[in-house]
C-alpha cells in the first residue's frame, strides 16, 4: 500500500498560499512591496469586509506588458533577481515569485496594468488559473483587485 504521494498542483499552491497570504492584512502587505518595488510614487488601498470582499491596490508605478501580466501569476516569476548570486543585497521587498500566484491560488483576482498611458492588459484568475486576458484602458501603473479571499479554502 503506497503512503507517500505527490500532492496535486491545486492542494501544493494553497499550502504555498499559507505562508504569504496568512490574513487579508497579508495580501496588502505583498501588493504595497510590489507597488513600491515597481517604483510607485502613489498607492491607493481600498478595502471591503476587512480585506474578505475586496483588497484594491492601484499603482503609478513601471505597469506590465501583456506578457509580464499572464506571467507574473506563475509561481517563481519574478522581475527582481535571475540568478542566485543577486541574492546577496538584495535591494527590494520581494524577489520570490510567490506572492501573486498565491493570492491567485485562494481568490479572485484581477491584474489591470500599462506600462504606459493608454492600451494596457486586464488578466482575471480564480484559484491560481487564469480565466480571461484582455485590452484595458488605462493609465500607467497596475490595480490588482483581490475578491472573495479564502472563497475556495476549507476554513
């Protein structure tokens, strides 16, 4: 009889989500790093029902293209270091890859972003997959909208 198994993708990215996304004050936490490291000068945070219905962070920082935007709700993508070495002084918040696809992987979740006034890219993902990519209209910057925390955990 075997006992050790392989966990599944799903059940794997909510553990990981344990350790990033322990509380709504979490998930406004890594979004203000990524905003800051993204070199925004201006942050607005909107919060519904304690961060349960809604955690908005809007941006005026560098924006994503199109493909940075799919990719940043992949686990270990990140634009901050590409190689161990760059792990020694390491100069922004974060540089892990995982605080997106784990608040992505326990919501719903919605990535608005331009890297410059004009066409940008929307991407809507619920428990970790993405479910649309689309054109937005918008200024530069990134809003990731976070909808119904923990909708998919047992509690």
């Amino acid at each position: 009889m075997t006992r050790i198994a392989i966990l599944s993708s799903a059940v794997a990215d909510q553990i990981a989500a344990g350790e990033v996304v322990e509380r709504p004050a979490s998930v406004v936490k890594e979004l203000v790093e990524n905003a800051l490291d993204a070199g925004a000068t201006t942050v607005d945070v909107t919060i519904e029902e304690g961060g349960r219905a809604l955690i908005r962070i809007a941006d005026d920082g560098s924006g994503m293209d199109r493909e940075d935007a799919v990719l940043c709700l992949s686990r270990h993508a990140t634009s901050k270091i590409t190689a161990a070495e760059q792990l020694v002084g390491v100069r922004s918040y974060g540089f892990r890859g995982e605080a997106l696809p784990a608040i992505a992987s326990v919501s719903e979740i919605m990535i608005e972003t331009a890297t410059d006034d004009g066409v940008g890219t929307q991407v809507r993902a619920a428990a970790g997959a993405v479910l649309d990519t689309r054109d937005a209209t918008r200024r530069r910057g990134t809003t990731v909208s976070v909808q119904r925390l923990f909708y998919n955990t047992p509690a």
